[in-house]
C-alpha cells in the first residue's frame, strides 16, 4: 500500500509530528485527493488532525463550481474540516508584473498561511509528486540552473511540506482505482501550450523508456545536490556574516574587497542570498547573478546594474550595495528668503546668504558646490525641486541651450541617482544644479553689485 511508502517519506524527511495540524491544498484532482486519502488513514497512528482548502483562482469559471462541489462532498465523507476561498488573480498579475501562473502562485501560498494561522494549523500539505519533481529538474536543465536549482522541489520548506514527493503519479493513480476514489481533472493541465505539460506528454515517455527507473534515478541526483547544497549553505552564511557593513530589511552592504578574490562557485551562491535578503529571487536568473559577479570584478567605483523588481546593484570604492529601496527623489520646498534649509531626500543642507562684491571678489571658489548668481535677476522666493520633463537651461560657458537630462548623461550621472539632484528654479528657470553647474544667464557679471551666494554641504 502507498501509506507505507508515505510514511517513509515523513520519516526521511521529518514531516510530522504528534500534535500537528495539517491544513490540505485540495483542488480535486488525483495528487490532493490521494493526498487528504492517505492522510486520513494515517492520521490517528500519527496523531494528527487534518483540515483541507480549496483555493478558487478564477481563470477556469466553467469548471469551479464542479470542483468545489466535489471537495466538499470529498471532505464530507471523511468528516474533514473543509473550507474555499479565492484569489483576485488578474489584478495581482497586473500590478506585480507576472504571469499568470506565477501571479496563482504566489497568491495561493499567501493564502495557505493565511488560513492556516486563521484554524491554527502549523503545516500546509500540498500534493507534488515524484514525477512532479522530474518535470522540474528537466525545466530547471532546459532554462539553465545551478546546483541550488537541480535540488529541486524540497520535501520540507517551513511549515510547507510534501507527503507524496517520492510517490509516483503511477501509484497515486493505482491507490486511487484500488479505493474506488473519484477526482477531478483540471482542464489547463491537458492544453499543450504550457512547457511542464509538454514534458510531461512527450519528454517523459521518451526518457521512461531509455530508464525505466527514471524517478527514481532523478530523486537521488536530487538527494545528491541537496546535500551539497546544505554544505554550501553553511559555508555562505559563515562568509555573509563576516562580510555584511550594513543591513535593513530592504538592501545590504558588502565588504568588496574578500568579494573580489572569492572562488565563484561561492561567490555565486553568496549573491544569490544576498540578492534575497533584499527582495525575493523570483525573476532573478543565473545571467543576473553573473552580471553581479562581473561588476565585482570588473566594475569601477559608481558603476551600477538594474535587475528585475527594483533591485540595484551599485559598487563603491569599498563596499556593493544592493538594494530594492526607491532612489531617493527631492520633494519640492519654497525658499522665500536667504537662510539655511535642509534638503534631507539629497542628504543636504543648503545655505543661501547675500554677500557684497568686495566679498566675492575675494572668494575663490573651488567647489562645485558653491554658486554665485546676480542677486538683481532673482525675484523671491525660489523654488527647490527635483528635474522635471522638458527641463532646459544654459550651461554656463557653453553659451547655448541643453537639455538637463542630455546634461545628465554628459556627466554620466547615474539615472538613479537623477531625482535626487537640487535644482533651484527662479521664474521656471533654472538657475543651479546644485553641485553640478551654474545657468549662463544668472552668472556674475561685471556690473552686478548684489550678489546671492549658494552653498550645500553633505549631512554626516
């Protein structure tokens, strides 16, 4: 019988223990109903209790309402706890940027530990099977994967956990007829437009018939690599402690330089976990991952990359930043008279103060982040503001109009970095990128006697 097989898997892998309470993802189809079957006939040896959801995505209005009705009267011969509820699928996936199929996932999950902290269940059993875990390991092969990714879909992940994952849809099938149990199929898994149903019609077969033990096989390469993966894991959080500077739940800060000389095999896997300190993996792929290895070893200090989900990747002279936080962005203030402000999106504290002629004559000005203008050409009060689309002014020395953003990529400001630049903006005119240039036409000139003087500091 499978429930011998079952419990092999819980012991393996430390699925179960007394007291648990299981909350089932039940769809109707063979893989859940065989699971919630099995669980229930073993469910007093291990002294568990057992309640089932089924999650109603939307995407298939013609075949719910038969899947639903099926669960419960499913549930209800096996006096199980049984609830349904739904997800707003096609919103999600708008606003999140995903798939369809991703956008399900994630909002299935989310809402299995919703409803598991709602009953005070402390374990989500889902119905992935060993066949299942081969189809992946052949997607993760064909897409290109790691290590990391050729351990494939784990037994156990938090308080997630897979009862028939080195079960066989072939005997899942077999105790379904020996029972006389009924399911349902859901129709998208039989379309031929998806990869994993592809493989499992036509891939599948064709190897099953080079290796007949194929699962099998497949399972202990997966053993293999989760092992190893288990030893490189110690060996990245060792390395990551020794390395983080600085750390919020949105970036992290690495030491550079023992990044610089890392093995890459280390190197690989120490991104990727920092990469998901800061947001998640989903959408982050093995071309990112060496796009990071390479700004590590061949960028220059400010140099920068822009990954999928706002993730920044920045090297400075001794640190890499990575971080999904939103660049900074100055929020617009009025300056009515000379006086000091601060400008904390820029991380500034700007001093305007009027000084005479004599006085400026005598500055020698040696930082971009001083200015003088003509006092007689502002009109009160000025407007400090982050650049806006159609800016223009007259670099000073150029003699000539320029677009700000063209100005921008001159310097090679990086676009991050754009919004958080001060302008001071007289009569929708600019009249200084702060620290960066003065406009021709507020310049000091031999006939100005009133002279505005500018100046910004970095806040420590």
């Amino acid at each position: 019988m499978i429930t011998s097989q079952v419990l092999e898997t819980i012991k393996k892998h430390s699925l179960i223990v007394p007291g648990d309470h299981l909350l089932i993802g039940l769809s109707g189809g063979p893989d859940s109903t065989c699971l919630a079957h099995v669980m229930h006939m073993l469910k007093n040896d291990l002294k568990i209790r057992i309640s089932a959801i089924y999650i109603n995505h939307g995407l298939r209005p013609d075949e719910i309402e038969n899947e639903m009705s099926f669960c419960q009267k499913f549930c209800n011969g096996l006096d199980m706890p049984f609830e349904t509820a739904s997800i707003d699928l096609k919103n999600c996936s708008k606003e999140d940027k995903m798939n369809l199929h991703e956008a399900a996932r994630e909002m299935r999950y989310a809402l299995f530990q919703e409803y598991a902290l709602l009953i005070n269940a402390n374990k989500i059993a889902l119905g992935h099977n060993s066949d299942d875990q081969t189809e992946t390991i052949i997607m993760r092969i064909l897409r290109g994967s790691g290590s990391s990714g050729m351990s494939g879909i784990p037994a156990k992940r938090g308080n997630i956990i897979r009862p028939l994952i080195e079960t066989s849809r072939e005997e899942i099938m077999a105790e379904l007829n020996r029972c006389n149990l009924n399911f349902v199929i859901d129709s998208s898994n039989l379309k031929d437009v998806y990869t994993r149903n592809r493989i499992r019609a036509r891939v599948m077969p064709a190897l099953k018939k080079i290796n007949p033990n194929l699962l099998q096989t497949i399972n202990r390469t997966v053993d293999i690599f989760r092992d190893e993966e288990k030893y490189f894991e110690v060996q990245v959080t060792k390395s990551l402690m020794t390395l983080i500077r600085a750390k919020t739940s949105s970036k992290i800060e690495l030491l550079l330089m023992p990044l610089e000389s890392m093995h890459t095999a280390l190197l690989r896997r120490l991104i990727r976990r920092a990469v998901d300190e800061t947001r998640s993996l989903r959408g982050i792929n093995f071309l990112h991952i060496e796009d990071i290895i390479k700004l590590i070893k061949n960028g220059c200090a400010g140099d920068r990359i822009f990954l999928p989900g706002g993730l920044r990747v920045i090297k400075g002279y001794s640190t890499l930043l990575l971080t999904s936080e939103q660049p900074s962005a100055i929020i617009e203030q009025t300056l009515d008279k000379p006086s000091e402000i601060i400008i904390k999106e820029a991380s500034l504290i700007m001093k305007t103060k009027m000084i005479t002629r004599d006085e400026y004559d005598e500055l020698e000005i040696k930082t971009k982040n001083i200015a003088c203008v003509d006092a007689d050409k502002i009109k009160w009060p000025l407007i400090i503001r982050r650049r806006a689309s159609g800016d223009i002014f007259y670099p000073l020395g150029l003699g000539s109009r320029k677009k700000l953003q063209d100005f921008f990529v001159d310097i090679k400001l990086p676009r991050d970095e754009r919004d958080a630049v001060p302008l001071i903006i007289n009569k929708n005119e600019i009249v200084w990128i702060a620290g960066h240039r003065l406009d021709e036409r507020y310049k000091v000139e031999k006939k100005s006697n009133r002279i505005l003087k500018f100046e910004v500091k970095h806040i420590t």
